[in-house]
C-alpha cells in the first residue's frame, strides 16, 4: 500500500482549565515539547510505503534490523503493545511524522519520530492486571496552544481521566468510574464542539451498564474539568449514552454527524453508533468469531476498525447515512503489513495512526515490534485490492 496521505497542520483557538488537586503516587512529569497541531490538511506527501501496493505495484521492504525498520510508514519501533495513539506534528519540509502513543501494561506515555529513539513523556502508575492499565489517549481540541493530553487508566481503586501539561505533574479530570475484575478499559475522543467523549467498561457487573447514576459501561460526554458537558441529553448528567462492556474504540467522524464506539461483547465483537441519550441497543454490526475489534476511524465512507486478535484491519463500506453497503472488508491482513492492529485514529479521510499488539499474546512480533505507523486506504477503492 502507499503511504501517499496528505497530511498538515491545522491550529484551534485557545481553552483554559479550572485547577484541580493534584492526584498522589505520579512521577514527575518532563517537558513535553511544543508542536503544531494533529488535524489535517492536504498540502504535501509522506514517503511511499513499499511492500504494500497492489499487486505489479509491490517494491520489497527488506526485514527489519533489531528496532530499526525500512518502512516509510513506520513512526516508532520496539513499543510495549500499544493502546492509544495521537498524532501530533508533520515536518512539512522532510515528511517526518510525529506522534505520541501509550503502551497498557507499562503505563508509559511515549512521543515517536521516524528512526528517531522513543521519548518518554511520562510514566503513570497503573494496574494492568486485567484488561486495564493505560488504554486511551486523546489531545485537547486546542492542542497547539495549551499541549494538553488526556488518558484513561486504572488504578488499584479506580479507573479515572486525567489531563497533563508541560513541565506539570497529571491532574485529575474523572475519577471514581468503577474498577473489577474486568470491564476496565477505556477509550477517549473529543466531539466537534470540543468535549471530551469518555467510553467505560461496566468493571465487570453488567447491571451497572444500566445503571444512570453509575459511571460505568457508559459512553460519557464531559468538560476539561469533567463536570457534564452544555447540552447533554439530561441536564447535570455526564452519560450520553449506555450499554457497554468493554470499549476498545471510539471515534467521530470529521463533520461530527457520526460517533461509533466498538465494545467486546460477551457473545461477540460489536460495533455501535452512538445515539445522544439512548441506550446503545442492537449493534451496527457484530463479530461472533471475536477478531478482537478495538480502534476505529470514522470516515465519510467508511468506518475503518483495527482488530487486535487476528493480522490486519477491517473496513466496513458505508453510505452517507450510515448504513453499511456491503461486509467488512479485511486489509493489510496479508504479508507485508503490519500484523495485530489495536489502536487505530483516522488523520484524514483515506488515512490513519495505528499501533500494533503484536507481543501480546497469540502474536507474532517482528524485531521492531511493537510499531506506531501510517496507514493509508488505496484511492480508487474502499480496501486496496483490485
């Protein structure tokens, strides 16, 4: 596939944050250095991605050398899984793509660059003895003017959102969302008006997914400083919508008209549109053979969803009104792509971030494993092959 996205830079306006106290047990936090802004334009080219073309197109990537990897598209190497990904700057004069990533069970919060070593930001305390740990990341709306990072993690006594800045220790955002034996992860994502979209597992009890006063299995819609947000469907709730177990996604799409979120189901893999104040019900589409479905990209044709069980990425074809054309489309599931694909964040319409689980187990890691990379849809077609 070639790596030809089109991918700049794209400034918002400024936001500022009521002060909190600060939570105990962090390590400090080191200087996160500026950058320009994540969203998109289309004003240049990456590098081409050889090894992953069309057939009579494909020019051979040799292996990679220990965490040295000759893929263009390739922005970090020899990561911990990785659970989250958000692109932060492109050097509009050499290409090079930055991008911070999180690894679950580490609890490190990395920033990579191309042939560049990892650096990392911070190191968070978590508790990663279930399906939790540090499992979602997402940057302010006004990231070029504050460099604002959230994430989702896990505690021994709860799963919370916490924000951190440059040169400050992490502040809490949300805390107190039920923590158990499972149900622990959780994903972030910001709306189009700039709220922070928070999904919850239901910590093991499927009761509290039910539940309006829990926090837990709920797909919630808070401000920076986590009270609910202006416009929520009840007033002084934080809880859009409910009814999830699990969340491995989340994901809006670029006029903010859709918001998926995919959920490990007890019978299934499950992919949902989110519905404001309604309760998640029937899936948009399910997997019962369970490919481990977890990032997503919400495209205007598409939604572009990373599956971290099984090699490569699935794209269900869609119509502007949501409702899907045709069955999931497997991608890059062949040699010469990337393996298990966890965390997945669309860049532009036919581009995404993605990270790769291929040390878990089941997996099986190159050298520079695990990999934070760009993966571009071939144009043309909704997944690459003739």
């Amino acid at each position: 596939m070639l790596v030809g996205c089109a991918v700049g830079l794209l400034a918002a306006g400024c936001a500022s944050f009521p002060e909190q106290p600060a939570p105990t047990g962090w390590s400090p936090a080191p200087q996160l250095t500026p950058q320009a802004g994540p969203e998109p334009e289309l004003p240049g080219q990456l590098p081409g991605s050889p090894g992953q073309g069309r057939p009579g197109q494909q020019t051979p990537v040799p292996p990679p050398q220990g965490c040295k990897d000759f893929n263009p598209a390739v922005v970090g190497t020899c990561l911990s899984p990785v659970s989250a990904v958000a692109l932060t700057d492109v050097n509009q004069t050499t290409g090079a793509v930055t991008a911070l990533a999180t690894e679950r069970a580490t609890g490190r919060l990395v920033r990579v660059t191309k042939d560049v070593e990892p650096v990392v930001l911070h190191a968070f305390e978590v508790d990663a003895s279930s399906d939790g740990g540090l499992t979602g990341l997402t940057l302010s709306p006004t990231y070029p003017e504050d460099q604002l990072v959230y994430v989702y993690l896990t505690t021994p006594t709860d799963n919370r959102v916490l924000r951190i800045a440059p040169g400050d220790v992490p502040k809490p955002v949300l805390t107190g969302i039920p923590r158990g034996p499972s149900g622990n992860r959780g994903v972030l994502a910001h709306d189009r008006t700039g709220a922070l979209l928070v999904a919850t597992g239901d910590a093991g009890d499927p009761a509290s997914a039910a539940d309006p006063a829990s926090l837990a299995g709920k797909v919630l819609r808070i401000d920076g400083s986590g009270q609910p947000a202006r416009g929520n469907p009840t007033e002084g709730s934080r809880v859009l919508a409910s009814g999830l177990r699990s969340p491995g996604g989340l994901c809006v799409s670029g006029d903010g008209s859709k918001t998926w979120v995919t959920d490990a189901g007890a019978a299934g893999d499950l992919l949902y549109r989110v519905e404001a104040g309604r309760p998640l019900g029937d899936p948009a589409w399910s997997w019962p053979d369970k490919p481990g479905v977890s990032g997503c990209a919400a495209l205007s044709n598409a939604v572009w969803l990373g599956t971290s069980r099984t090699p490569g990425t699935l794209v269900l074809p869609m119509n502007p009104d949501g409702g899907f054309t045709g069955k999931p489309e497997p991608y890059l599931d062949e040699e010469g792509g990337y393996g298990r694909i966890g965390a997945m964040v669309a860049i532009d319409d036919n581009a995404a971030l993605v990270g790769t689980v291929n040390k878990d187990a089941g997996g099986a890691p190159v050298s520079s494993d695990d990999r934070v990379a760009v993966v571009v849809r071939q144009s043309g077609s909704e997944n690459g092959r003739d």
